[in-house]
C-alpha cells in the first residue's frame, strides 16, 4: 500500500550569496512494508530529501502526498509528530533521561498518560532487543548499537508509519550496523512500516527491498546495484 508520494518535488536551497538545487523534480513512490535504500556521493541531496520526507522542509515545487493527501493540507506539525519519525547517525538521545523516559518522552507530548505510555515504552523497548537492565541507565551508559535501538524505539513510539533512517549505521561498527539493518527489516516487514534508510554502505543496500540513487539531485531506482 502506498503511503508517501513524491510528485515533482524540487529543493532549492536560497540565501543570500548562493543557490542550491539539491532536489531535482524527484517523483517516488514509498509502500508500507517495504524497505529502501538511498545512497548517492556526498552533498547530491540525501538528506535534503529526507527532511522533505518528514515535512521538515517544504519543496520548492511539486507536491508531497501521504496517503494521497498534499501534506500543505494537513497540520504539519501533526505530520511531523505523529507521521513520520526520523533516526540520526548520532542517535540524538535525550542525554539527561533515561532509556525509559526517552522513549516515554514524545508519546507524553502527545498526551498520553504516564502509565499507558510506560506500557508502550516497555514494548516497543523489548522490540529491538533490548533488556530490562537497560531501561534505567541513561544514554552514555550504552553502546552504540544499544543506542541506536532505542532511538528506533522511541521512533516507533510514535506510532508514524514512515521510518526516515539517515545513515543510521554510520556510528556503529560492521557487526551493530547489520544487525540494526536487520532490526529495521523485520520492523518494516512484521509491523509494516515504511523505511527509508539513507547508507553509503552497499552492504546494508543490498538489503534493503529497493534502491535508490541520487545524483546530482536527481533520483533513480536501481535495478541492481552493480550498475
Ligand atoms: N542549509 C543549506 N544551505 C545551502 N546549501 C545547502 C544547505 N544544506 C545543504 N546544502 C547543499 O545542498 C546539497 C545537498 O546536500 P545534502 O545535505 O542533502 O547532501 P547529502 O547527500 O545528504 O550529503 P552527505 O552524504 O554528505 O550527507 C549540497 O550541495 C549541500 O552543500
Ligand atoms: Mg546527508
């Protein structure tokens, strides 16, 4: 099922000494339960595209559908809060709270109380892996990859749909990294999900559902990935 739809969706960079085009007349369509991959050089538009995704960015033209709605019509506060969630390289936990309360922290902002979220928390924590002896210690006293999975929970904390992941494995080493990969598969296929997973890694894009390359700004889907 279709739930994000890119319709020639240009980004333009403006200030006051320069122009950048950093999104070129992109049309994609992204699936629940599907995984992709984007990989793309250094600054040809990866996460610019990205944060059009998540509505952190409006296009400069064209048009961003979920679930076939233009998102200029809906709240895009709502959007970005509730629709789609984005995971960093840098994890950006909340440092001074811990595993729990971080991934408590945005279904609170939502209005839900402490006790149901605890409860939700507490699932989606277990979901990725995690134990019980993590759910008390803060963010610094954890691994990489332990991290790293709790950013995924509290993103799926959210309940959004869309899972915008910008070189999530970058921070990890080879082992973490494919097992994270592996952790966002399963989540797409088992929980149906959309997962956008932006890689310089080809070893996690061979396995991802689909690739996609950007060039320049442009995007294309690649049939396989020894082109
Ligand atoms: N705030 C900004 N103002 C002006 N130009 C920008 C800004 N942010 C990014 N750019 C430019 O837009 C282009 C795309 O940048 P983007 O960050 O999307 O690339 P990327 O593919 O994510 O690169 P990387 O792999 O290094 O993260 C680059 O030319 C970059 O210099
Ligand atoms: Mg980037």
């Amino acid at each position: 099922m279709r739930i994000l739809e890119m319709i020639n969706v240009s980004y333009v960079y403006r200030n006051k000494y320069q122009t950048v085009e950093a999104v070129k007349n992109v049309n994609v369509t992204i699936e629940q339960g599907k995984v992709y991959a984007i990989i793309g050089k250094s600054g040809s538009g990866k996460s610019t595209l990205l944060s059009l995704m998540a509505g952190l960015t409006l296009p400069t033209e064209g048009d961003i559908l979920y679930n076939g709605e233009s998102i200029k019509e809906l709240d895009l506060e709502l959007y970005r809060r509730d629709k789609t969630s984005v995971i960093y390289q840098s994890f950006n936990l909340f440092p001074l709270m811990t595993v729990l309360e971080n991934v408590i922290y945005p279904m609170e902002l939502k209005g839900l109380k402490f006790k149901q979220a605890k409860t939700i928390a507490e699932k989606h924590i277990k979901s990725v892996g995690l134990i019980d002896q993590h759910y008390m210690r803060f963010p610094n006293m954890l691994s990489g990859g332990e991290r790293q999975r709790v950013a995924i929970a509290r993103a799926l904390a959210t309940g959004s749909k869309v899972l915008l992941a910008d070189e999530p494995t970058g921070n990890l080493d080879e082992a973490n990294g494919e097992l994270v990969v592996k952790l966002l598969i399963d989540l797409a296929h088992q929980d149906n999900l959309a997962i956008i997973i932006v890689t310089h890694d080809l070893g996690v894009a061979k396995q991802a559902d689909l690739v996609l390359q950007m060039k320049d700004g442009k995007l294309t889907q690649l049939e396989n990935l020894n082109e």
